[in-house]
C-alpha cells in the first residue's frame, strides 16, 4: 500500500491531556506487537491525544515501523496519512519502513511527498532511499537519489557515502563503488566492509583479499575486522579456493567468538564445502548451537557439488526428521546429487514432492537439474524431450546443459538442433562453441571443429582461458597452460621435464588420444606436458616442504575417464617425486574412502603397499573433486598414498558411522582428460 497524503490530513486539536500523552510514549516505546499497539492508539484518542499532536504522531508511525509483525506498513501509511504536518522525522521513518520491507518500492514515493511538502532531506534519508534502491537494483533510481544527495550537500556524510558503496555493489557496478571509496576523506569499519563485500559478491575476490590487507594494515594502526568483514573474506576464499587463508579466518572468528553466529556457520560450511574440505564443513555444522534452514541446505549442496550424492539425500532425510521445510535451494541440492549419483528414479520423485509436499513451484535451476540429471545417466533423447515439454520456456542455460550431454555421449544430430536454438538465444557465448567443437572432434569431424574455431576468431568470440589456482604464503599464484610470466619459470619447466623424465621411466603413457586437437602425437604430448595444473603442481613442488598438502584448483570443468555406473570420486595415479601427505580435512579422509569404496565394483583398484614402491621414487595420487564451474571450483589435492590416518568417532551423516581409514590409500587407473 502506497502513502497518501489527501484531504483527511487536516488540522486536528492537539491534546489537552499531558499525563495521558506520556503514558502513550511510555506504552509505544516498549511496545512489541501489533494488537497492543492499536490498543494503546485506541486509549489515546480516547482521552484526548489525537493525531494532531505532532509528539504522538512521531512516536506511534516510530513504534509501527519497529514491529517484528509480518507487515505493519499498511497500518502504518494509514496512520501516517491522517498526520496534518508530518515532520522530517515522521517521513525518514516512512522511508526506513518501506525500505526495511519485502516491497520497498513506496519508499521513493514518499520521498516524493516530502519534496512535494517542501520538507527538506536530512542525512538520515538518502542511507534509507538508497538501502530501497538496492533492494530494487534500480540503478536509475539510485542514480537519481545519489544526485538529489549531492545538490543538497549530504552527499560527504559518511552514512550517505556509505550506503552508496552497497547500493553501487548490490547493482554489480563494483568498480564505482570502488572510486568512491577512494574518494572518501574518512572510513569506518562499515566503509571498508561494504567495499569488500561488494567485490566478493561480484566475482573479483583478488581484490577483496587486497582490500582486507589493506584494511588491517592501514597505516592509522588498521580496523579491526568484525563478523561481517569475515564472511565476505570467507566468500572471496571460497571463490579463489584459498583454503589457508580461510583457515585462518575460521580460527580469528574462534577467538573473537564470533564463529557461534548461525550466519557465519552457514558461511563457514559454504567455505569448506565450495574448497573441497567437506570433512571440515561438517565439523562446523555438528558444533553449530543453532542450525537453521540455511545451515542444513549449505551442507547437503555441499556434499552433493563434491561428488557424496549419497551422503547428501541422507543428510536431507535427517533434515526433514527434524521437521525442518527445505527451500527451493535445498532441493536444488538434493536434485543435484541425484544427478550425480546417477538416481533418475530418486530424482524424479524428488522433483514431484517439491509441489505435492512443501508447495514449492519449480523454477528454472530445477528443471535444468533434471535435464542435467537425464543427460548424465546418457537419456539424451528423454532429455530433449523433457526440454520440450516444460511448462516453462527454456533458457540458453537448459539448452546448453543438453548440448553438455551431447557432447559427453557423441549424439551429434541432437547436438546441432541444440546448437541452432543456442545461437537464437544466446549468441556468442564461447562455452557453446567449445561443447560443439568437443562434439565434432569426438566424431571426428575434424573440418568443421577447425571451421567452428574459425569462425569464433571471426566473430571476436573469446573462449575463457582454463587456469589452475595454487595457494602459497598468503598468495594465490595463477598459471595457464604454457604460461612462462611466473618469475620462477625456468625451474618450474625444468622441475617439468624431471617429473616427465621420471614418468617414462616408471612406464607411463599420456593417454593422447583424449586430448581433442587435430595435431600430432608429439605435439598432444607436449600440451599436455605444460597443461596448467602441471606447471601450478612443479611450482608446489619446488616451494613447499615436505609434509605440505599441495592444492591445485581449477576455473573450468576437468572431465576424467570413469565407468558409466561411477558418478562420484574418482583417485589418478601419477608417479612424481612427492612429499606431501594427507590430512584429515583433506579429500583423503573417511567420507573419500567410504565413497571409494562403494564404487570399487566399477573401477579398478590396485592397493599400494610399501614394498612395491622404489626407494628413489615415492608414489603420489591426485584426488579430483568433479564439479561444474556454476557451483564451485574443480579441487586437486596430492596427496601421499602410505599415510596412516586414525579417524575420530564423529559421525559423517546422523545415521552412520565411519568406515576405518585403510593402512594404504587405493589408486585406480583413471586418466584425466583436459578440456579447459
């Protein structure tokens, strides 16, 4: 309901009844629902004190805008309209009402009856206008209240600036919110966290890890962070992989007792799970005093995006024991890991009690989980038909998930009718002619994969470069293929071709023939000898001592070779000089090997032990988290084969115990096939 200001707000007599009006204050200012509050309204016009009195207007559209109800506005802007002269105060807190609520949009409306009452704006409406804007995202609206600051002289309050930064950040345009944080003549604590914030949201957490060094080294002796400072910190870690540094905020949020707070668990799950550490995700879920919605729906997204589809519908049922109603992203969660287990019958019946049990309507990410969930388990043909049959038009990424499917099962006639649809609706878009390329050349149509490449020079579509990420002293160093800019480039290709050397040696073949260029053998050899996750793994190696687990993470999809029944861990032997070893929180731990286990009928699994091992070279395996780039990053950890792990008693899921960890990690004789 909109505010009017018509007719009715005429003069009205003001109270004759002082003590009456102070008890009304005393009522409203410790006021807490909304039936009490029409009581205490009710009592004072029964005696005398009406809306004319500008005291108990100010204190009675104050004490409606502050209830914990649902929605008090409508009450609210009826009150508000019979006000015969509302003051700045009674408009600002209008404005706040609105803005604080789920429809902010009357909150310019009745800015615009300020202006039209000749009530001049204070410092305290522009945060409240501008906190409305962001909700919208109406950029324009925004802009307009920016200005309206600036002409009258607010705009160098600090509360102002401030909200400026959120409002630029909510709409993406993180770079304004930037300049005008370098523009600021003093910043506080919320300066610096919104500037940070709104850098992590927005897909750059280099520069949000920038900023927060900055922060606490500022040279007035630095700010110290609080709650929110962390989870933004956390979020730009989660999207870097930087599971050091996050680490290390987890345990600051310990000493400052901040880690209690639901919000920060449900961000320190979300860290743990989007860095591949699911054991430690858990940790924090089990320690958690309060575990919302939102905590429950983080881990079991988690466990289903690292590859544990079985252990996330287990957590969903302990989840709906609790009587907890999941969201649409719990069920996001869940119809992921169905896909992922391979689960067609499960993931229907999911999809069909989404409406029929929790009255959730399926939205877009739902569908493309069933068409992702049909195409996997290779029901091309019943996904496309899926596809045309939706209630709902479907949007490039539906296409685009199919074209995926095409590509990983060679069905090319269905690929180019996908192709044709993807280029009316999004056009351009280079992961479509990567996916039509990798078809053509896995059918070995070999012309038109160098014609598509053509043509995407042509038209200046540019393809995202893969790069593997590796964390090292509170740096996260980038590599792509061929990549010689590191400073250490010479003895990083040198360590390269040692660990070729060595390779060959033990009996190893690259396995060229997944390698999807029309080019030599020497030459597929090559590219994947200088592939990014091998220059990102010898520059660990020559930086790091022994005992470091070394992480390499990736920006793009790493498909690997697995049988059709294995849709979850997969264990690539590699035989290089390593000295790294597991750790509990690491891939290696109690939830890989279960998940290993249950998956050894399909794979072939070879157990280590130590005497096969020469004792010039020690044997490593790479433990590979597959996961699409929408979710989060494709995870390596080497890791040494011959560590013993004693795991505790904690459980992995409410309703089962961990297996014992084996005496020698099992490898399988999986390959990678590099598609980035």
């Amino acid at each position: 309901m909109q505010p009017e200001r018509g007719p009715s707000a005429v003069a009205q007599p003001t109270s004759s009844n002082p003590a009456a009006l102070r008890r009304c204050i005393e009522l409203l200012q410790t006021c807490k629902s909304l039936p009490r509050l029409k009581q205490i309204h009710a009592h004072a016009v029964r005696h005398g004190v009406t809306l004319g009195h500008h005291v108990l207007a100010k204190h009675l559209v104050f004490a409606l805008v502050s209830l914990p109800a649902a929605d008090p506005m409508p009450y609210a802007s009826s009150v508000f309209a019979q006000v015969p002269a509302p003051g700045v105060f009674s408009y600002n807190t209008m404005i706040r009402g609105y803005a604080e609520s789920c429809h902010p949009r009357p909150a310019l409306d009745v800015h615009r009856l300020m202006l039209a009452a000749d009530v001049p704006p204070d410092s305290h409406t522009y945060p409240f206008l501008l906190k409305a804007c962001a909700k919208l995202l109406s950029l324009r609206d925004g802009e307009r209240v920016h200005c309206r600051s600036v002409k009258d002289g607010h705009d160098a309050c600090i509360f102002v600036q401030n909200t400026l930064l959120h409002f630029y950040a909510a709409c993406g345009l993180f770079e304004s919110a930037h300049k005008l944080f370098e523009r600021m003549s003093h910043r506080n604590l919320i300066s610096w966290n919104s500037v940070i914030n709104g850098f992590a949201i927005n897909g750059r957490p280099n520069e949000a890890l920038t900023l927060f060094r900055e922060m606490v080294a500022d040279e007035d002796g630095g700010i110290e962070p609080d709650g929110f400072t962390m989870v933004s910190l956390l979020c730009a870690c989660a999207e870097l992989g930087a599971l050091a540094l996050g680490r290390r905020s987890h345990v600051y949020l310990a000493k400052r007792g901040l880690d209690r707070n639901p919000h920060v668990g449900n961000a320190l799950i979300d860290f743990y799970a989007k860095c591949g550490s699911i054991e430690e995700a858990y940790k924090v879920f089990d320690k958690m005093d309060e575990r919302t919605v939102v905590s429950w729906t983080c881990l079991i997204v988690g466990l289903a995006m690292n590859g544990f589809g079985e252990e996330s519908l287990d957590l969903f049922h302990a989840m709906e024991r609790e009587r907890l109603v999941p969201t649409e992203i719990t069920l996001v969660g869940v119809l992921y890991a169905c896909s992922h287990c391979g689960l067609v019958d499960d993931g229907f019946r999911y999809f069909n009690r989404m409406t029929r049990e929790y009255g959730i309507v399926p939205k877009m990410e739902h569908y493309g989980c069933m068409v992702d969930l049909l195409g996997r388990a290779g029901l091309v043909e019943e996904a496309h038909s899926y596809i045309m049959n939706m209630p709902l038009e479907p949007n490039a990424v539906i296409w685009r998930t199919l074209l995926g499917a095409c590509a990983m099962h060679k069905r090319l006639a269905i690929g180019e009718a996908v192709w044709a649809r993807l280029v009316e609706l999004d056009p351009g878009h280079s992961g479509d002619y990567v996916l039509l390329s990798n078809l053509y050349a896995a059918v070995g149509q070999w012309g038109i994969v160098h014609k598509l490449r053509r043509s995407m020079l042509k038209g200046g579509v540019k393809k995202m470069p893969g790069h593997s990420l590796v964390e090292l002293g509170n740096r996260m160093h980038e590599f792509v293929m061929g990549d010689r800019s590191h400073p250490q480039s010479q003895q990083i290709y040198e360590m390269l071709e040692e660990i070729a050397t060595r390779l060959r040696l033990e009996g190893y073949m690259p396995r060229t023939t997944n390698v999807l260029a029309d080019i030599e053998e020497e030459e597929k050899e090559t590219a994947l000898n200088y592939h990014s996750e091998r220059l990102a793994i010898a520059f660990a190696l020559l930086n790091t001592a022994p005992g470091t687990p070394i992480r390499i993470v990736k920006n793009l999809r790493v498909t690997v070779v697995f049988s059709q029944q294995d849709y979850t861990a997969f264990r690539i032997k590699i035989q290089i000089d390593c000295h790294a070893e597991v750790q509990e929180s690491d891939v290696a731990s109690p939830i890989a090997v279960k998940r290993m286990q249950r998956s050894s009928k399909q794979t072939r699994v070879d157990a280590l032990s130590s005497e096969n091992i020469p004792p010039s070279t020690k044997s490593a395996s790479i433990a590979m988290l597959a996961t699409p780039p929408s979710l989060h990053l494709p995870v390596f950890v080497l890791i040494h084969p011959m560590a013993t792990i004693n795991p505790s008693s904690k459980r992995l899921a409410s309703t089962r115990s961990r297996p014992e960890m084996p005496q020698a990690l099992a490898h399988g004789s999986l390959e990678i096939l590099y598609q980035s």
